[in-house]
C-alpha cells in the first residue's frame, strides 16, 4: 500500500497543482484575474439572460404565429437600435467620463454627472420619441395596419430603455456588473415571459400589440427598479457635496462614441430591416431565431468589452502603456478562443435548438454556419472598438463601422432579394470581416499595439 501511494503521488499533486493554477486565473487578486471574474460574471448574466430570451421567443413563436411574430421581431428591432442610439453616447462614455473624473479627484463633477447625464437621455428619448410618434401618424397610409400600434408602443418603450442603458454604463464603470445587467437582461425578460403567459392563459389574443405592450410594460419596471437601487448605491459610494454640469464637455467626449456605435448598431440591424422590406414576415422570424441562437457568441464580446473599457480608459489617463498593452492581449485571448469553442458548439447542435421555435424554423440552419464566420472573425480582434473608443480615437473607428455599414447596406439590398435570409447573413459575415482588417489595421497604425488573438506583433 505504502509503494502505492508513493506512485500516486506525484500524479495527485500534479494533478492539484494545476487544478490549483486554473482555479487561482478566476480567484486571484490580481487585475487580469479581477477582469475574468467580472466578464465571467457579465458573461453568466447573458447566458441566463439568452435563455429566458430563447425561452420567450419560442414561445411567443408558438403562440402569435409566423406572421405576428414576424411584426412583432421587426418592431422589436426598431426599439433595439434607436433606444441603443438616443442616449446620444453617454451611456458607453459614462465608462469613459466616471473613470476619469476619479482619476482627477473632480468629485463635484462626478455627481453632477451620475445624476445630469440620466436626465440629459430621458429629455433627449422622450422628445425623440413624440417626434417618431407623429412621424408615424404621418406616414400611416403607408404603414400596414397590423405594425401601426406596436410601432406606437414602441415609441412609448424608448424613454426607459435608453435610461436603462445609461444607469447600465454608470453601474459597470463602478464594477457593478450585477446591478448594470441584471435589470435589463434578467427581470425585463422574466417579465416578459411572465406578462405574455398570462395573456395566453387567460385567452387574450396574443397578437404583436399585446406582446409589445408587455415588453414595453417590462422594460418600464425594470429601470424603475435599477434606478432606485443604483440612487441608493451611489449615495453610499459617493461622498454628497456640491455639483457641477459640463454638458459640452460630456458631448464632446459622447457624440463621437454616439457615432461609431450608430454605424455598429446600424451594421448589426441592417440584415433584419432589409429583409422585412424585401421577404414575409415568417422568413424574418426564421432569420430572427437563427441570430437568436448564435447570440452566445456575442455574449462573450460583450461581456470583456463591458469589462474592460473603463480600464482602458484608467490605464490611458495614467499614462501606463506597459501595463495597457498586456490588458489589452488578455481581453484579446479571453475573447477569442471561448467565442471559437461556443460556435462549435452552437453549430454542432443547431438544428434541434431551432426546431423548439416550431418544425418550420429548422429550415434556417444552415444560415447559422454563414452568419458565425462573421462573429468568429470579430472575436480574433476582441474589444478594439472599446479601446479606441476610450483611446481618443472615436472618429477612425466611426471611419471603420461607416464603411462597414455601407458595404453591409449594399451588400443586403443586392443579396436578400435572390437569396434571403442567406444573403442577409452573407452580407453580415463579409462586412464584419471587412470591418475586423480595418480595425486592426486602424489600432497598429495609431497606437502601435497588436491585436489579434494569435501571432505576434512584427
């Protein structure tokens, strides 16, 4: 027994050493390790956030039908990226403005901005809003009857998104990942689950107004409730005192961002406007669930893009090159690789996640393995928007995503008419990959770093 365990050993010990080595990349004190702790925890979020998104799209699929899902898809989408646009930038510039604010010591700024820039976006969505509101009261001639009142819906849902994105940016530039994502990501989607379940269960029809009217109400509780916890927050973590209001300063450092983040949004809507004007409802939302399902690997960009952008930011005011060179490689790596081994294993089990939407939807899975070489090529780059966004290098990125989007625009009118929801994914594939060489390019050029996950910088 003795000689036994004398072989055992060495095995055991090396075994627990390198158990001891993985274990201690998530639990040490260090900031790399602090970095994969908060995108995993980001990361977690959006995998039960995607989940109860998955969830209630097959649902909603199966209940409303090809048709009013597809209206409802197309609305849903028009929220997503104008409420992603009104915050005018402060809610990604907040990671950007809060960091910088602590660095100086400027604290009566700091409050004035934790409380001015809130206001500032639900002024700006709430006009913006009314305006869209009559826009479409003037256009409704040619607007189908069945998108009339879920785009009116729509309208009403934009003040509370676009505040909820801003206390998001707020909540993660103070690492409090949880209270930034769980609200948006979490409860609004319980919600929603929970409000159309109980409109089919009692026998309401559950055509695309009442499912947006319960999104709408969703979104609205769950910012009402992130905004009371973070004001709470916040007055624990920040010291009271007088405050001050740079708004020139706060756009001068947010409508820039607020333009590159529109041609990225714009990139990543596209496919679906296009498609809406050019196919039936029920191939938009077979295309819907094929981006749905492949969503995973978006997760993993955002969840390091979420961590790590105020630390850019950090480490840039600090004049630390050294030390911003080897964070940025490390969200490069943690990005990339988990992004490669989710869309193997989405790919691998593809087809039967689409056929929980209904029998027809599996008919979409093979634009799955079209639209993941565009995600998996973004991956190889990791976070760089973020980092030229904090770097001072708004308007080159803007540059990158504007002609990516022109060509993504192009590319989709050519494409989906003859082809459909391929078209639509080749052209999104494309466009990222040609959007991915130009970034790299931009961030070697300008800041001298190398960005991609393998190879070594020349």
């Amino acid at each position: 027994m003795a000689v036994t365990d004398a072989r055992n050993a060495p095995a055991s010990t090396g075994l627990a050493a390198r158990l001891k080595a993985r274990l201690a990349a998530f639990g040490g004190s260090g900031e790399a390790s602090l970095t994969r702790r908060l995108a995993g925890t980001i990361f977690l979020i959006r995998v039960l956030s995607a989940g109860l998104a998955y969830l209630s799209q097959i649902l909603l699929a199966r209940w409303m039908g090809g048709s009013d899902y597809g209206t409802y898809v197309y609305v849903w989408t028009w929220v997503l990226l104008l409420g992603s646009m009104l915050d005018f930038g402060i809610a990604s510039s907040a990671q950007k403005i809060i960091p910088d604010y602590r660095t100086s010591g400027e604290q009566a700024l700091l409050r004035g901005f934790l409380s001015g820039g809130r206001w500032l976006t639900l002024a700006t969505s709430s006009i913006a809003a009314l305006l869209l509101a009559g826009l479409i009261a003037l256009l409704s001639p040619w607007i189908d009857a069945g998108e009339r009142l879920p785009l009116y819906i729509g309208c009403l849902t934009l003040p509370a998104f676009v505040v909820a994105n801003t206390q998001d940016g707020i909540a993660r530039s103070h690492d409090w990942m949880t209270l930034g994502l769980m609200p948006q990501f979490i409860i609004r989607q319980t919600l929603i689950i929970g409000f159309t379940a109980g409109a089919f269960v009692l026998g309401f029809g559950l055509g695309a107004t009442a499912a947006m009217a319960a999104s709408a109400a969703a979104v609205w509780i769950a910012m009402l409730g992130q905004m009371l916890v973070l004001n709470r927050r916040l007055g624990r973590h920040i010291e009271a005192g007088p405050k001050q209001y740079d708004l020139r300063g706060w756009l001068a450092i947010s409508l820039p961002i607020l333009l590159v983040e529109s041609f990225y949004l714009l990139l990543s809507y596209t496919d679906v406007l296009v498609l809406q004007q050019f196919r039936s409802s029920e191939e938009v939302g077979i295309y819907f669930a094929v981006v749905k399902t492949l969503a995973l690997v978006s997760f993993i960009h955002y969840a390091m893009s979420a961590t790590t952008a105020h630390r850019f930011a950090e480490y840039h005011a600090l004049g630390d090159k050294a030390r911003l060179s080897a964070y940025v490689a490390h969200a490069i790596k943690w990005t990339f690789w988990p992004s490669l081994a989710a869309t193997l294993v989405l790919l691998a089990l593809g087809k039967p996640l689409l056929f929980l939407f209904g029998a027809q939807f599996t008919a979409g899975y093979d634009i799955m393995f079209i639209a993941a070489i565009g995600l998996v090529v973004r991956s190889a780059i990791g976070p760089v928007e973020r980092l030229l966004n904090m770097l001072g290098q708004q308007r080159a990125c803007a540059s990158a995503y504007a002609a990516a989007f022109a060509m993504n625009l192009v590319l989709c009118i050519v494409l989906v008419p003859r082809f459909g929801g391929h078209g639509a994914a080749a052209a999104t594939s494309l466009s990222l990959a040609f959007e991915t060489v130009l970034l790299f390019r931009i961030v070697k050029q300008r800041l001298g770093l190398h960005v991609l996950a393998f190879g070594k910088a020349s």
